[in-house]
C-alpha cells in the first residue's frame, strides 16, 4: 500500500458543488449554457470587470489573449521565464516569438526593470505573472507603452487598491483548474480594458462562429448556416465546470481566508530558521491570493531538503523550471536571480484542504531539518 502523502497543491469541493452540478444534469444541460452565463456575471462582478468570457482552461485563455492582440507575425513577447510553459507556448502557437526576462529575487515578480533590457524594435507586448498571487506593480511596466497581457491564474483575489489583478492592463486572463484558489475540473477566462476584446473572445472559442444554430435561431430565418468570422480551434466551457466554479465563487472568501491563516501560521513560525526565505508578504495597499508558498533553501541544501520532506510524507514541488533553460525554446537568455531560484526555490503544502493535523506536521518537520 502507499504511504500517504501531504500534497502540495489541493482545493476543498463539496455539497455546494454537487448541488450546482445536480441542477446542471437534471436540465439535461452538459454543454455551453446558462450556467456559464451566470458564472460569467457573477465573476465580473466581484473583481469589477468591464466584461468577462469564460473559456475552457487557463492555457486557452493564455493563447487567446496573445490572438487578441492581433500582433505583427513574428513579434517579440516579453514575460518571465519563471513561470508555466503555458505562458511561452501561447506566445510560440500565436506565431510570436518569446523572449525570457529575469524576475525580483524578493516578489518572484517582474518589473519594469526586469522587462526595459529585453525590449526591441520588435517588441510587440509584454506578458506578466501574478506569481503565487502577489500582484505585480504594474504602473511603471504599463508606462513601458506596450500592450500587457496579464496572467492572473494565480491572483484570482489579488488586487492592488480597489484594482483587481488582471484588470489592469490591456487584456488578463485567468485560471479555474483543480488546484487553483478558485477551483473547477478545468477553466479559464479573458477580461479587457475594451469590452469589445471580451466579445470578439467570445466569437473565437465556437471556433471563430460566435453563436450556435440555437442562439441564432431567435433571430435567424436559416439559424442552421453559420457565418464564421474567423479561424480558430474550439475553446468552448461548459456547464458542469461552471456549475463547479460557481460553488466555488460562493465560498471563495471563506477559502481564501484559511489560506491567509496558513500563509501567516508558516511566516511566524519560519521566522527564525536562518537557512529558509520566507516569500514576500503583501505590501500595505495590496491583497494577495496566497496561491502557493514558495520558500528559498539557502546553503546548496534546498533537494537535500525536498527529498527529506518526501521522506517524511510531505510533497513540495519547484513551481516553475526556468523556461528559459528548457531546450525546445532555444534561448540563450542569461537571466542570474531566474537560475538562483531554480537552484533554491521550494513550494511547501498550502491549500484549503491541509487539516490542523497536516499543518502541524509540516511546521514540525521542516523545523527538525538539519543542515
């Protein structure tokens, strides 16, 4: 039999979830529907969004929002290259080129001061990641007078005064898979600054059609033939990932408190062990999301450390492998805070699904680690 092992990532679903689902199945209604409609709304409304379309997942959502953007072929796209391949691979299927910069060894976060070195004449938009769902200051990185697409998969409830994270550049996107803050069997979404990006989004993922036969036939003598504006694969949501992520909207204040207990649990006792880097706590004015917590390991000790934690029945994991450093993108960045994080950088279990029992058992286990 295995041996139980905390996990690293987690999300807590349950009865409200079931009971969304039900209603779903009862309507016999599994596809695109009114489920997605209202989860729609009820997303943009809690992080004031001008508009919002759901998509079928994160990655999707990524690709869509380089599409939107409707770029020269070829453009440069700069974005960290600590971060998800899903990020460089919508910017390689657009037809763009990414270009890795360097992050902030305190934030794990781009700046203005990590992206200006890499900008060209080529440069046609600047990707930024919310990491673990601490916002980036984004200001001066808009100032930069590029396009900005941001990656919020981790800052669903990250925002920097009355601004929530994804909302303030030209196009964000968000994520709504299994592990996430808000959490579904998979998900994702487009928000924008011009409402009229979000409709064209929503034309794009019925394979560029917009409308199927049956909304075209409220006002379409031959509903059946479809006028497709544009190429593009199909990115479609359903109802039964909607109806997940709508319990999920509902309790998320509720999750997203018990991650911030645990965040602050761990930064207090953490506090005195010299070999660990506790991450960056929010700044006055900022919300954070408390996606991950993710660690630095000083001393060469952090996969003597991972390995020890696993022995122990606890999973950490790096999130993320420089891409920068994965061959398939051949480039020949040299980016030193980037390649320091891979060398130190662990994520340690923070979910809303760790009981008082896992918690105590990860604070005591990291804290009998010997150097």
């Amino acid at each position: 039999m295995a041996k139980k092992i905390i996990s690293v990532f987690g999300s807590s679903v349950g009865r409200e979830e079931i009971r969304e689902i039900a209603s779903s199945i009862k309507a016999q209604w599994m596809g695109i529907g009114p489920k997605v409609r209202a989860f729609e709304r009820q997303f943009a409304e809690r992080l004031h969004l001008k508009d919002f379309a759901m998509l079928d997942s994160g990655s999707n959502s990524l690709h869509m929002a380089v599409r939107l953007l409707d770029l020269p072929p070829g453009s440069e796209v700069i974005l960290p290259s600590f971060t998800w391949i899903s990020c460089a691979h919508a910017v390689v299927l657009s037809g763009h080129v990414p270009v890795f910069c360097d992050v902030d060894l305190n934030t794990y976060n781009v700046t203005a001061a990590t992206i200006e070195p890499h900008m060209t004449k080529n440069t046609g938009a600047i990707m930024i990641v919310h990491y673990a769902g601490k916002p980036v200051r984004i200001d001066p990185i808009l100032q930069l007078g590029l396009p900005v697409i941001e990656d919020a998969a981790h800052a669903v409830d990250s925002k920097i005064g009355d601004r929530y994270c994804g909302s303030m550049g030209t196009l964000g996107m968000y994520s709504f898979d299994a592990i996430k803050n808000l959490a579904s069997p998979d998900g994702g979404g487009i928000t924008a600054n011009d409402s009229s990006l979000v409709e064209r989004a929503r034309v794009l993922r019925y394979c560029g059609i917009g409308k199927s036969g049956f909304e075209a036939s409220v006002t379409k003598y031959r509903w059946w033939e479809y006028n497709i504006a544009e190429f593009f694969p199909r990115f479609l949501p359903n109802d039964i990932a909607a109806s997940i992520a709508l319990a999920q909207l509902g309790k998320l204040d509720r999750l997203q408190q018990y991650r911030k207990q645990l965040w602050e649990r761990y930064q207090d006792e953490f506090l005195k062990i010299d070999w660990l880097v506790r991450p960056a706590d929010p700044e006055a004015d900022e919300q954070h999301s408390y996606f991950t917590y993710c660690v630095r390991i000083l001393g060469g000790h952090r996969d003597r450390f991972a390995h020890y934690l696993y022995d122990n029945g606890i999973y950490s994991t790096l999130r993320y492998h420089p891409l920068h450093m994965n061959p398939i993108y051949r480039s020949t960045a040299k980016l030193p805070i980037t390649e320091q994080l891979n060398e130190e950088a662990l994520s340690l279990p923070l979910h809303p699904r760790l009981s008082d029992r896992d918690v105590n058992k990860i604070i005591r286990t990291v804290k009998k680690f010997k150097i």
